[in-house]
C-alpha cells in the first residue's frame, strides 16, 4: 500500500520499495525494500512536515 502526505512545506510519499519527499524544487529519494522500514521513516517526516507548517520549526 502507498501513502502520501502533502501540506504547503512539502510532500512525502511511498512508492514500491521507495520513500520520495519534495521540499520546494528538491527532491530527496530513499530505496528501503522493508514495508516497516519505508512505513517508519514516511511516518517520520510527514509528522515533521506537520510540526513545520504548524509551528514553524521542528518540534524533536
């Protein structure tokens, strides 16, 4: 299953074996073949790009 979370500091998302985040014209890209591993990590930054556009910076 894919996941995608956007808001207006970014976008993350999951694709087959992949975890992409978009951040104005960058774009990062991570390869991780394990669905709790990619699951964890997009958990993690659509919860940073949350606390970003919510208070203006990183809450961890």
């Amino acid at each position: 299953m894919n996941y995608q979370y956007k808001n207006s500091i970014g976008e993350v998302q999951t694709a087959t074996g992949f975890v992409l985040l978009r951040l104005d014209s960058a774009v990062k890209i991570w390869r991780i073949n394990d669905n709790i591993r990619r699951l964890h990590i997009y958990q993690m930054i659509a919860l940073d790009l949350m606390d970003l556009e919510d208070y203006g910076g990183l809450l961890i």
